[in-house]
C-alpha cells in the first residue's frame, strides 16, 4: 500500500513538472480563486479563507518541488503543537516555551545539512525527545528542562551525522572506482592530477552554478526535475523501496552557441554531487575521435574514448555526422562507431554518462536510424535560442570579464542589433552566445584601433570603454557574409509599397489577408499559443506584366519584417537555372539556386515548363527538378519561400502532374489584367518616376489606345504592365527626337512634358505601322 502510494505521488510529481511553469501559475491561481468561491457561497470568512488556501497552495508547491523539505514542514508545524500543549507545564511568563519553538530552527537547518539519511527523520528523532524531557522536568526547574532539551536535540544530531557517515561510506564501498575522466575544455589534468581526488561539490553548488547562466529556463528547468527524480529514488532506496536507476544518457538539440557543452558539465557535477560518477569532468568529442581509417580501427577509437570518459560524462557534439549518407552509400566506418557507442552505453552506464548533441531536426534523423539509439538515449533536453535581452546580458557578463564596459548610448544601440538579427532570423545561424564572444573581442580591437590612432596618452575609460561606434563596426565586419544585410523594412512600409501600385485590388486584400495571418500566427506563438502551420510557398497565376516579380519581392519584406525570412532579397529563375545537361546535374544545379535563395524568396517564372510533356519518354530532366525543390521546399520551409509564377491554365496542369506540388503549393493568388484606367495610371506613375509628365491630350490617348487594346483582347499578348512601360518609353523618346531638332531653345516644360504627337508616333512604332 506504502509503495503504491509513493509510486503515485511520483507519477504525480512527473506530470507536475512537465507543465509549463505558466500553466502551473495559472492552475493555482484558478484553485486559489475557486476556493474563495466556494468560501463565499459557504458563507465563510473569505480572508481566512484565502490566507488559508494560500498555505495549503504554497504546502503542496513545496512537497512537488522538494518532498523533504515538505515532510520537515509537517514535523515543523507538529512541534509547534507540541509547544503549545507543553507551555501549560510552565509558569505564566516563563520563556522556555519560546526557545523551545526557536530549538527547532536549527535542528531543522542541521537536518538538512547531513546528507545521505532523511532530514524529516532527523527533525523528528531530535525534537521528540527533547520535547518528552522538556514536559518532565518542567517541575523540577525551567533552566534544567531548556538545557536537556537542547541536549538531547545535539545528541541526536551527532548521532544521524554519525549514521549518515556509515551510509555514505557503505555506498562508496559498493562500487569500484575508476577515475580516468578528462577535463578537455580547460584542458587535460596533469599526470599527478589524475590520481587526486576529484573536489567535493555539493548538490545545491552544482544546481546554483546551473541557475546562475543566463537565459534557458525550459533547460534549467528540465535539470530541476532531473535533479529532484534522482533524489527521490536515493530517499526511496535508503527507506528499503525498491527505485529506477536514474536516467543516464541524454540527448541535448538545439542551435550553436546555446549553452550545451556548459549544461553538459553542470550535469556531470549534479551527478557526482549524487554519488552516481566518481568525477565532475567532461570528455568532450566529435565523428573525428570516434571514426577510424579502416573499419576494425573505428571500434577500438571508440572505446578508448569511452575508456578515457568512465567515472564522468562523454559529451559528443554534431553527433548526427556519425551516420553520413548524403552519396547515397551507408557509412560502415560511422555504423560500427555507433554500435560500439551503443554497446559501451549499457555495459558501462552505471560508471557513464554520454550526452549526445547538435541541431534538433538532423538529430531527429539520426536517432531514427538506429532503434537502439532511441531506447537508450531517451531523454531529450531542448535548448532555446537566445533573446536579445539575453544576448545583451551576456554582452555585459563577458565585458565585466574583460575588465571592460558598454559607454550607455551603446546598450540600447546593441539591443536594437540584437533584435534586428532575431528579426530576421539570423541568430541561430550567427551562433548565438558565440557571435556575442566575437562581437566582444571584435568591438574592442575596433576601440583599440580607434583610441590608439587618436594620438595622446588615453584615459583609463578610453582604453575600456566600447563606444556605439565601435559596437557598430563589429557587427557590420561579422555579418557583412549575409547578403543584402541592409535595414529590415517595416511590415507598414511593405504593405505601402504594395498599396501605391497600380491596379490589383484583389491581389491587395489577398497579400493583406496574407501579412495579418502571419502576423497573429507570431503573437500566438510568441505567447504561447498553439500555432498551426504557416503558408511558406505560393502560386502566382495569371498573364505577364501584372506585377507578379514586383509583388513577390513586397511579399519577401513582409516576411522578413516579421522575421520569418532572414532577409527580404528575392532570387529570380526559371527552368534554365534549374535544369542540368544530364541526370545528375539537375540536382546539383536546383540545390545550388535553392541555395542562394536561402534566407529569402526564390521567385521561378514559367514553372509550367519545368515539365515539358512533348519530350517522348516523359521530361526526365525537368522531374528531378521537381522531385529536388519539392524536397528543398519542405526541409528549409522555415529558412525561404518559393514563388512559383505562370500563365493560370499552365499552372493548373503543372501543379496537377504531382501531388506533391498541390499539397506544399496550396497558396494561389490569381493575377488579374489591368484595365484601360489601371493601364493609364501605371504610365503616368512612370513618367512621375522619370520626371516627366503627359499633357492632356496626351492622357487622352493613352486611354483611348489603352481601351481600344483591352476591348479587342490584346492586352495579355502585349504584356499589360509591359505594354503601358514600352508605351511611355517610345513615347519619351520620340519627344527626345523631335527637341532635338529644335537645338538649344526648348524650354524647361518642353523637355519633360510628352505631348499627343509622342504618344501617336509610340503607338505606330509599335504597331509596325
């Protein structure tokens, strides 16, 4: 029965800490406000009422988070009772009773500090009798019944440390120590090192070296509950219970520069803190100290790795590599090193600890190659990226180690860095923390540079203090490697852009639709919020000249103004810049545009004729076109968009010759022909542009020709947009010719005024006449 109920208050305690800590905040706070409900239809008194649940709350948060602590409460406020009935041996006014209720501070203190034996047993094997002797020599004298009192409470605690000594000594004994763990980030431990015992490091010092990095709190939070189970099953195995064996093995996924190596060692401290390694240090490796150059070679690598790792933690970094396939060839060399990692992570795992790591989707794939990989290696810790508010604080932490600072114009100038970057969704790619530690160096080399080309003997805070100058300098240097890097538009200035176009109302209130979809989707996510899927690759149907290229480079700035795209530059293509010479080369060829475009939008015009159906035999060529974006345009659905443009039938039967097209390309948006008006408003905007203007009668033939060329259908054959551009640059030019004639006396209107007679001579240029 005893067990049973442990077992529960465990599964319990599991699911209690796999909620967000906002759900648990929000899950008290609706017990809290329910109760004082219940209290006010109970007729209750609701500040007693709320005051007490407000303990009752604050007693169940404490035993979830630490049980012992919580049992120590329960013995804590029974000795208060006891207090309370023994105050009525003594005389009115005596103070024994009060240091009798202080006794237990200390004893409750002193109970947590002995390890390896329970504190709640302690407190209550320290108080009782103290108590007992208390009550019976309250008649004799105040004095002798305080001092045997406090006494007894000594004598039992001296008693406990002496027990948990024998414990912990017991323990030791049971397994055979074998330390050969490295230290390789601060480097190797000297020969005469290696044989010394490792530092004493206590549970609360590993924990509060994890609390005090920045950021992470899913993380830190992950470790907490580790932390917690594994003191719950050395409180159930000291008790008789039988308990799990701790989790070993850990996989750690996320972005460069987040922390992983430095979690890493505060693992391996809270793990010898517990007991459960015999060393705090951490052999850090990758594919290189693993593989061999000739299979046979790999195994014994592997193992002397894992030999040089026993009694601390092996931490494999980028540990997706092991398993390399990308020639379509299976990689025996990193096979037999996984199979040999594997065998060695349960025949040594109560002596090791290997923390696998690297990106999450590559580590996703990698543990899917494997069963044992994912049996073994269960545990998965995610690691954020960081914020810029973060990013700004660790900015600060490593000045401060520098001996360096931040002038107080350049904290809000580097936020505004920092959240630029995250913008556009840079930070994971520029290594988080890491590119923080470059742009610390890099800004103060720029400041050196800059204080000692000033000349004279520079001040104290001159030769420590980074200007915005400085910290702009270094951050251009490190991300001129990004395209484009140019200021990030606002969402406001790209939706004006798309506004001051011509014509296109139903492609404007699309787009719209589209720029607040995405909009709402990143404050669901930002708070919380569960966030379906988003729209990442579109279709744009409809004749040429109707804006299509202009209108996708607008949708490239939406996306990059709500940091979906890393920048707003579009890479334009067409079958050409797709298709190889053979099989084979088309692939290579798709990857490599793909792959320019990363970051922001690949625009293909024509896409119809990725699949031309007159080659007899089928268009081999253009399917693995096809097959390759498909396949790019699902795994980099979060680093570019793909536009896919054309005539509106083509299109329809290009999307329908595979389901993989009308599945990932489900957002069309339908192009419309300009009318006669839209067409006169695109050829004034143009001559605005050039600084030219058309005279009223001129205005009237461009309507006039525009209305004519849209009645008889024509429009779409000419271009629409097009037409209205070639339109206005013949009629430029014509006016050109004609004052040119004139010599030397034209007027200032003359020359930028296009009149009837230019607009009539363009028109028959280009009509042939």
């Amino acid at each position: 029965m005893r067990d049973a109920a442990r077992e529960q208050f465990e599964k319990v305690r599991h699911r209690y800490f796999r909620l967000p800590p906002a759900v648990r905040r929000v899950l008290f706070a609706c017990v809290l406000i329910g109760s004082v409900g219940v209290g006010a239809a109970m007729g209750w008194d609701l500040l007693q009422t709320f005051f007490v649940t407000l303990i009752l709350l604050g007693f169940v948060a404490l035993a979830l988070r630490f049980p012992r602590a919580a049992a120590t409460a329960v013995v804590l406020a029974g000795w208060a009772v006891a207090v309370s009935l023994i105050d009525q041996l003594f005389p009115p006014g005596s103070m024994v009773p009060t240091l009798l209720l202080v006794l237990a501070v200390p004893v409750a203190a002193a109970a947590h500090l002995i390890r390896w034996v329970p504190p709640w047993i302690t407190v209550l094997m320290a108080l009782v009798p103290a108590g007992a002797l208390a009550a019976a020599l309250a008649p004799v004298s105040d004095g002798i019944a305080l001092w045997a009192a406090y006494g007894a409470a000594a004598a039992v605690l001296l008693y406990r440390f002496v027990q948990a000594r024998r414990a912990r000594a017991h323990l030791v004994a049971e397994e055979p120590v074998r330390v050969r763990a490295r230290e390789t980030q601060q480097g190797r431990p000297q020969q005469a090192d290696r044989n010394a015992p490792p530092p004493p490091i206590s549970v609360e010092e590993a924990l509060a070296e994890l609390e005090n990095m920045i950021g992470l709190l899913p993380v830190k939070e992950q470790v907490r509950s580790i932390a917690a189970s594994i003191e719950a099953s050395r409180l159930r195995a000291e008790a008789g219970y039988p308990a799990d064996r701790p989790t070993r093995h850990f996989v750690f996924v996320g972005p460069p520069g987040t922390g992983k190596t430095s979690v890493a060692r505060s693992v391996a401290k809270i793990f010898y803190a517990f007991g459960l390694l015999e060393t705090p240090y951490v052999v850090e490796a990758q594919r290189a100290d693993l593989v061999g150059e000739f299979l046979g070679a790999t195994a014994i690598k592997t193992n002397e790795l894992v030999d040089r790792a026993l009694g601390g933690v092996l931490f494999i970094d980028e540990a997706y590599s092991l398993v390399n396939s990308s020639e379509g060839q299976p990689d025996r060399f990193g096979a037999e090193a996984v199979q040999t990692l594997l065998k060695r992570a349960e025949d040594d795992r109560e002596h090791l600890i290997i923390i696998l790591a690297g990106y999450e989707q590559e580590m996703t794939s990698f543990l899917a190659s494997n069963p044992g990989l994912s049996s073994r290696f269960a545990t998965r810790v995610r690691f954020p990226s960081y914020s810029p508010a973060e990013l700004l604080e660790i900015t600060d932490l490593l000045q401060r180690r520098r001996g360096d600072s931040l002038a107080p114009e350049a904290r809000p100038a580097l936020l505004g860095l920092f959240e630029d970057v995250q913008r556009r969704g840079l930070v994971d790619e520029l290594g988080n923390a890491r590119f923080v530690r470059s742009l610390v160096e890099a800004a103060a080399q720029a400041r050196d540079v800059r204080v000692v080309g000033a000349g004279g003997t520079p001040s104290t805070a001159d030769l420590t203090t980074t200007t915005v100058a400085d910290v702009t300098k270094a951050f251009n240097e490190l991300t001129a490697r990004f395209r484009g890097y140019q200021a990030t538009p606002t969402l406001e200035e790209a939706l004006a852009d798309l506004d001051r176009m011509a014509g296109l109302e139903p492609v404007k209130r699309q787009v719209h639709a589209i720029a607040a979809q995405l909009q709402v989707a990143r404050m669901r996510q930002e708070r919380g919020l569960p966030t379906p899927p988003q729209m990442r690759h579109f279709v744009f149907a409809g004749p040429p000249g109707t804006g299509k290229t202009t209108v996708a480079r607008i949708l490239g700035r939406i996306f990059a103004a709500l940091g979906l795209l890393a920048r707003p530059d579009v890479v334009e293509g067409q079958r050409a810049d797709l298709v190889g010479q053979h099989l084979g080369a088309t692939a290579i060829k798709t990857n490599e545009l793909v792959d320019r475009a990363l970051g922001g939008v690949l625009f293909i015009d024509e896409a119809y004729s990725l699949v031309n159906p007159g080659y007899s035999g089928g268009d081999a060529f253009g399917a693995e076109a096809v097959q390759t974006l498909l396949k790019r345009a699902e795994d980099d659905r979060d680093r570019l968009v793909i536009v896919l443009a054309g005539y509106e039938r083509e299109m329809d039967r290009f999307l329908s010759t595979n389901p993989g097209l009308s599945s990932r390309f489900n957002q069309r948006v339908a192009f419309p022909s300009y009318a006669p008006q839209e067409l006169a408003e695109i050829a004034i905007l143009l001559a605005e542009r050039s600084g030219d203007h058309f005279d009223e009668a001129a205005k009237a033939d461009l309507d006039e020709v525009f209305t004519w060329v849209c009645q008889e259908r024509l429009i779409d054959g000419l271009g629409n947009g097009r037409f209205a551009r070639s339109l206005f640059e013949r009629a430029a030019m014509r006016r050109d010719v004609r004052l040119a004639a004139l010599g030397n006396t034209a007027s200032e209107s003359e020359l930028t005024t296009i009149t009837s007679d230019d607009v009539r001579a363009a028109v028959d240029e280009l009509s042939g006449r």
